[in-house]
C-alpha cells in the first residue's frame, strides 16, 4: 500500500538522507504542501502543474522560445518549462511562503505574460486567417478579371473592343476619379502643397512631373496626389511656370483658390526652379506672395550623398571596377553568351548587368 505524506516525513529519521530525498521527489505534490493547497491553487493559476513533487508550468513547456516577441532581458524560465521549481526553507511555513512568492512572480513575469498572448493568438489561428482572406481577395479580383475578359470577348462583334479602346476607356475613368477627389478638395477649401520636378522619357523628351500634397477631412494625415505628367516644349522657368499654372488651371485649381490655399511650393535646387531672380519660384512669388518655397531634403540628401562618394576614393574604385565589368559584358555578344553558359553550369541566375548609377531621390515627399 502506498505512503501518504505524513508517513514518509514520520519516516525520515528511520531511513538514510538519500532514500528520503529520492521518496519526496517522487511526491505527487511537495511536501509542505497537501491535496487542499495543491487544488487551490492549481484552479487560481490554470497554468500550474506538478510533476514528481515539483512545479512546473504548462504553458512555457509549450513554448519554450519567444522568438520575434523577444527582448532584452526577457527570457522563458528553464527551471518553471522543465518543472524543476521546488520551495526553499527550514520548516513548512517558509516553504510555503517561498513557493507563493515564486508561483506570484512568475505569473507576473514578461516572459509568462508574452507567451499567454501567443498561446491566445494560436488558439485564434490569427495568421492561417489573415492567408485566407487575402487568398480570397486575391481568388475574387481573378474572378473579376476573367469576368472583364469573358465580357470582351463575348461581345466582341457588337462594338470595337480592342486594347487600344480598352486603354481610353480607362484613362477616360480614372480621370474622371482624379477630377472628382480634386473637386473634393476645392469644395473643403484644403491647403494645398505644390511639388515638381523634370524628368526625361524613354524618346529623351523633357516633361514635367507635377504632384500635390494636401490635407482632407477624409484623411488623418495629408495626402500626396499625382496630378500630371506633362511634355515641355522647353526647360526654361518662363515655359515651366507657364505650364505648371495652365495644368492646374485645367483641373479646377484657379489663381483665386490658389492666392488663399496655396503654402508651399517643393523641388529640387536646380537654378531653373529656385532661381532668386528669375527662376519658377520667384515666377510663383510674384502671383503667390504668401507661399514657402522649399529645397526638397531629398534632393538635398541626394546631393550630401554624391559629395560623401566621390571623396571616398575605395568606392570610387569599386565603381570603377563594376564599370568595367559591365562594359566587358554589355559591348561584346559573346562574353554575355559564355556568362550565361557559365550561370548554367554552376546552376546560377543572372538577370541582367547593369551600370552602376548614382543615389536617387529617397521619395516624392517633403
């Protein structure tokens, strides 16, 4: 018949220290402890559990790395995932004590704390959620396409519906989109920010990129729109103003509501735009006299950034040394042929050689 507690300590003084030490540890509970407290708190703190008169804790036995939720100083506790927490003390009062304080802390713990939540979110199947619904998202704008395919052939004899007619068809809606949000923001009288820049095509046609940054009622922070991109007959200020103000014009943005809400002009700090005498800002000052003009940080990034290379001369020479590389491999058909012979053999993709360009524009905004 097996021994209850009680009689196991009675027994202490019969039996050697080592066979009453190998005894408590296979205890179903410690031994200052009894069936009531055992009861107690393991309903208070669902994640207590004991194992051969030790405690333990279920959840981080379950977990036993925090991974991306981790930090400094945060750890899963080896001693509560492996159930080895036993009470410290000389008599039952201060054995007591000692595992209500360390059951109490760590229950408190960071640690314990972070793996409840991950537990939680296990249990919620939150990522396999967040797949599904964009699997489904994804699922139905196929769908709609093939819907709009389906449509365009099927009805193909009936009017023209070539891709030529279908591009129109979406130019045509997306300016109407582009005129309505901007009759938006003439209607709530929005502050508006200017931004442009030049830019080259393909064909090395110079055009003008023109952006607009403003603060609606919609939106809790201002927004950056894309009004237009727009062929230059000339790289003058006089042509660029002139330009800038008719493409506004065009979209409802009259001088009138520009004198009131126009407040800052943005771009880079070519002469043609910041000129003080008669650059597109002092143009733009000359009708907008309550306007900022600003010299974009980015712009100015870019430039602190082309100063810092060229006088780092290690990076000047692996510029040159890529440079190189890629006219050895650009100019001759048959080197590129046995590089790509040489990829496949060593079982390695090469896309594409490319020149090594200077920093770009970081983004479009302030």
């Amino acid at each position: 018949k097996p021994l209850n507690n009680q009689q196991l300590l009675k027994k202490k003084a019969e039996k050697p220290l080592c066979s009453f030490r190998n005894e408590i540890n296979n205890l179903a509970y410690p031994d200052c402890w009894n069936e009531k407290a055992v009861a107690f708190f393991t309903e208070q703190y669902k994640w207590l559990q004991l194992k051969a008169g030790k405690l333990g804790c279920k959840d981080c036995s379950t977990i036993l790395h925090l991974g991306v939720t981790s930090e400094k100083h945060v750890h899963v506790s080896k001693e509560w995932s492996t159930y080895s927490v036993t009470p410290n003390g000389n008599n039952k009062t201060s054995r007591q004590a000692s595992l209500r304080k360390k059951i109490r802390e760590h229950n408190l713990s960071q640690a314990h704390g972070k793996i409840e939540v991950l537990l939680r979110e296990s249990a919620n199947e939150a990522m396999p959620n967040l797949i599904h619904k964009v699997n489904n998202k994804q699922i139905e704008a196929t769908v709609k396409i093939f819907n709009t395919v389906y449509s365009l052939i099927k009805h193909v004899g009936n009017c023209l519906h070539t891709r030529y007619s279908a591009t129109r068809i979406a130019e045509h809606i997306a300016k109407e989109i582009k005129m309505n949000v901007f009759k938006n923001i003439i209607k709530q009288n929005a502050k508006v920010c200017i931004i442009i820049d030049k830019a080259s095509t393909v064909s090395r046609k110079s055009t003008l990129v023109i952006y607009l940054n403003c603060a609606v009622q919609s939106a809790p922070e201002p927004v950056m729109l894309f009004v237009a991109l727009k062929e230059l007959m000339s790289t003058t200020a006089e042509c660029i103003f002139n330009t800038l103000l008719s493409t506004l014009n065009d979209y409802g943005f009259h001088n009138e509501y520009l004198k009131a809400n126009l407040i800052v002009f943005c771009s880079d700090g070519a002469s043609t735009m910041l000129g003080r005498k008669s650059g597109v800002a002092a143009k733009l000052l000359e009708s907008f006299f309550k306007i900022i003009v600003w010299h974009c940080l980015n712009n100015r990034l870019q430039l602190s950034l082309d100063d810092s290379i060229s006088e780092i001369k290690h990076v000047n020479h692996f510029k040159i040394f890529l440079d190189k590389i890629y006219s050895v491999y650009h100019q001759s058909n048959k080197n590129q042929t046995e590089l790509e012979t040489i990829a496949k053999e060593l079982e390695i993709e090469i896309i594409k050689i490319d020149r090594v360009l200077g920093p770009r524009w970081a983004a479009c905004s302030l």
